[in-house]
C-alpha cells in the first residue's frame, strides 16, 4: 500500500528494504517488485556477494550497496584494512552488474571518511560499472557549509551521479540535503515523515516543498498528495507524526491566537508561509484560551453560520470560559455552542440508540450498536483489538451508507479527574473528503466518551455533505 502511494507520488526510486534480512522481507520485496509500479525497486546490500543473490531473488531492478568507508567503521565493522574495502566494493560492484542489477554504490560514514579514500573508492565502483554513488551522512555530522564545499568537488570530479543520504541527529537532514542538491548532489534519499534510525532521516515532504517553494524547482513530485500518504505512513507504522512537525505535523496549519486569525482573515499569507492546500491539506482555526474574535468569525463561517454582534460575542465568552478551565474546544463544541446561542436545532443525521461490549482476557473484544442512520435503524457489529476499537468498528460499518470515507486520523485520551472514577476526555480528529474536524466526548467511561466523540464528529461531516 505505501509502495504504491509512494509510486502515485512520483517518487523515482523505493527502497523496499533489505533482502538478506529474512524470509518475509524478501517476500515483501519481490511483492512490491512484480507490482507493476513505475518506479525503480530496489534493496539494500552489504557488500557480499549473498546479499546480492537474496536482492536477485526479489526481482528487484537496483541494490543500494554499502560499504563502510571511515576508519571506524572498516576497522570495527570489517576488521579489514582500506585497500581491502576498496577491492571487495569493485567485485560486488562488478558482480551485481553481471547480474543485470542497477547499482547504486554508498559510502556508509563519509562524512567522518578521508575525502581521497571515499573518491577513489567511488572511482573503482565506476570502473566496475557503478551507475550511481551516494555520499552518506550517517550520524548527522555534516553542516549545510560542507555539504556544499564535498558536493561542489565531488560532483565536478566523479563521472557518475551522486546521491545524498541525511541523517537528523543534529537536526540538520533537511538543510544539509538541500546543500548538497544545490551543490551538485543529482538524487537525494529521504522519507515520509523523516522516519528512520535514531533521530531519521531528511523528510520527503521537507526537502520537496523546499525545493518546489523555496528554489522554485519542479522535483516532478505530486506535492499535493503529500499530506495523504504522511498520514498513511503514520496509520501503518503506528508511528504518530509529532503535532509540531514541519507541514505534516498537526500544528503545522493550525490558528489560535486572535492577532494571527486577525491576521489571516485580511490575507491568509499574513501567517501561513504558504497555502496549506498545496499539500492537500486545509488550515485549522482552533480554539481556546488565546482566541480572539476573529477567531470565532472564521471558525464561524467555515460552518456556514452567521451570527450577530451580540451573538457572537456570548459565544466568545463561552469558548473563553472553557479554555480558561484548560479544556479544548473541538469542532463539535464550537457547533454545539453557536447552535444554543443562534437558537437553532439540527437534527443529527446519525443517531445511536444503544451498543453492548463483551471483552476480556480469553474473549476477542466485540460489540453490536443499534442505530438510526437517516430514520432508518441499523443493527451491526464489529471486532477489534479493544472494546473500544470493536465499537469505532461497528459504528463505520453501520453507517457505510452515508459515511464510508470517513478516516479516524487522530484518538486521544485524557483523564481530567483522578483516581479509578475519572472522568475521561477523548479526543478525535476525522476526515472525509479532505474536510478534517476535531470533535470530543467526556465520560467517565472511556468507551462511551470515545462513542460520544466519534457520533459528534460523525454528523458533522454528513451534515456538510
């Protein structure tokens, strides 16, 4: 699945892992290599010759081969000396070739590797039929300046396109990628959501939209996809993308405080560096302490309700005295609100009548909802990996009719109250069709809360249907 929405993207080449690892590695691999998919497959190597039978066995059209090329690492990793590395990086170059495969030659630890050794082993590799080199970064040492200063000369003096591979250790991947792109580098490596070892590596969605606009170059990537296969990456991994992420992360494209949101309502430029549309997302005014009126005005508007001076400003005081408890006004809240102050009563869409859980420690979590979608009542279950999965589960299959691409991108929990009685808040954020709200439910039961939330958040998404 992220094999091929990475292939949507427009991304040139997938690393789709590590063939020598194990079994079902190679049977991941050689999955996503007889896929169909555009773009160049290919799997890491050491340099053995084993790797690269197991690569040839997934049907891979590349390897991306490693070898070590600091001190450190030839001499703690290999035991070997420099000349040794050089010869055995040529054979497995050479061997590889010979067996129909693109080869990508890395040197791991360049950055911390004498310049002259590294050069002359990128000499032999093309010698031996190297298509590409790659310089790789692999502890975050390099900074932007000698990114620039290696790329310049090695770009200028190698007869082979280079790559650059970032790591983020100091929190320079992303800039430090750009440098050496700039400088001459003709790929670079990165990934959704910056994941990888330790700290990551160079962000996809960082180093694209640097490019795209910042320098203005057109990297061919389908930019506004990007947020999509972010969250995609995230569902899978079970990895959640940090809410102050650069673009992707939460906060990202999200107002609150009433300067800015006055701000954005002359000229949205005035606090965004750029639409957040351009990455298939859509900004987020939210609400709480530090919202000003202007805040409540677009929030407002972007429900599609008007309210007057008096109006607006009793449910000001209302999202003010909730955020002053601390609390978080979601979507929904805001909803709820406006509605008693406008005095208008809408008929939610999606109603529930009663759910039943049955889970324990030798039970598979299940649960039956009864609901009335449209006036029409629905009976359905589900299972799950907990009684509250199982009823988020029954609940979607219940009301596929009218809501079936609604995605649950965020859950939290929070308990506002101490001991085994407390009250509980959940927090969701759902999307459909590229609309994302917030939406919340507080009981002292976390499966209802977390009910409560989703039916919230549910029909106000069918709602601006």
């Amino acid at each position: 699945m992220i094999a091929r929405a990475l292939d949507e993207l427009g991304v040139s080449v997938i690393e789709a892992g590590s063939a020598i690892t194990s079994k079902g590695e190679r049977e991941s691999i050689k999955a996503v290599a007889n896929d169909g998919l555009s773009a160049e497959i290919c799997s890491y190597c050491r340099i053995v010759k084993a790797d690269v039978d197991h690569a040839l066995e997934c049907d891979v059209d590349s390897i991306h081969l490693v070898a070590p090329v600091s001190d450190l690492h030839i001499r703690t990793k290999l035991n070997k000396d420099r000349d040794a590395v050089r010869k055995i990086a040529a054979d497995v170059t050479e061997y590889a070739k010979d067996h129909g495969l693109i080869v990508e030659l890395s040197g791991e630890d360049s950055s911390r590797a004498d310049l002259g050794f590294l050069k002359a082993l990128y000499a032999d590799g093309i010698e031996a039929g190297a298509d590409r080199l790659c310089y790789c970064d692999t502890v975050g040492l390099l900074v932007p300046e000698k990114a620039t200063e290696i790329f310049r000369e090695l770009s200028a003096s190698l007869k082979a396109p280079i790559s650059i591979h970032c790591h983020n250790d100091f929190g320079f991947a992303t800039a430090n990628t750009v440098a050496a792109l700039a400088a001459g580098a003709k790929q670079a490596h990165v990934t959704i959501n910056g994941l990888g070892e330790r700290s990551g590596n160079a962000a996809l969605e960082e180093v694209v939209m640097s490019l795209e606009w910042l320098y203005k170059y057109d990297t061919g990537i389908k930019h506004e996809q990007i947020y999509r296969i972010s969250r995609l990456v995230s569902r899978l991994t079970g990895i959640p993308v940090a809410p102050n992420k650069a673009l992707v992360g939460g906060n990202a494209f999200t107002h609150e405080a009433g300067i800015h949101v006055h701000g954005l309502l002359a000229d949205k430029a005035t606090y965004e560096p750029m639409s957040p549309e351009q990455i298939g997302r859509q900004r987020q005014i939210v609400l709480g302490k530090h919202a000003g009126r202007s805040s409540i005005t677009l929030a407002l508007e972007e429900m599609g309700l008007k309210a007057g001076e008096a109006q607006a400003e009793e449910i000001f005081a209302r999202v003010k005295q909730i955020g002053d408890q601390g609390k978080f006004v979601s979507d929904s809240d805001l909803q709820t609100i406006a509605e008693n102050v406008l005095d208008i009563y809408t008929e939610p869409i999606v109603k529930l009548e009663e759910f039943t859980i049955v889970s324990g420690n030798r039970v598979t979590p299940t649960a039956s909802v009864k609901l009335r979608v449209k006036e029409k009542e629905i009976v359905q279950a589900g299972i799950g990996n907990g009684p509250v999965d199982a009823v988020i589960n029954a609940i979607r299959r219940a009301v596929r009719s009218c809501a079936e691409d609604i995605i649950l991108e965020e859950f939290h929990v929070d308990a506002i109250t101490g001991g085994t009685d407390a009250l509980v808040e959940v927090r969701m954020k759902l999307s459909k069709d590229g609309k994302t709200i917030t939406s919340s439910g507080a009981r002292t039961d976390i499966i209802t809360a977390s009910v409560e939330a989703l039916m919230n958040g549910m029909n106000r998404l069918v709602r601006e249907d």
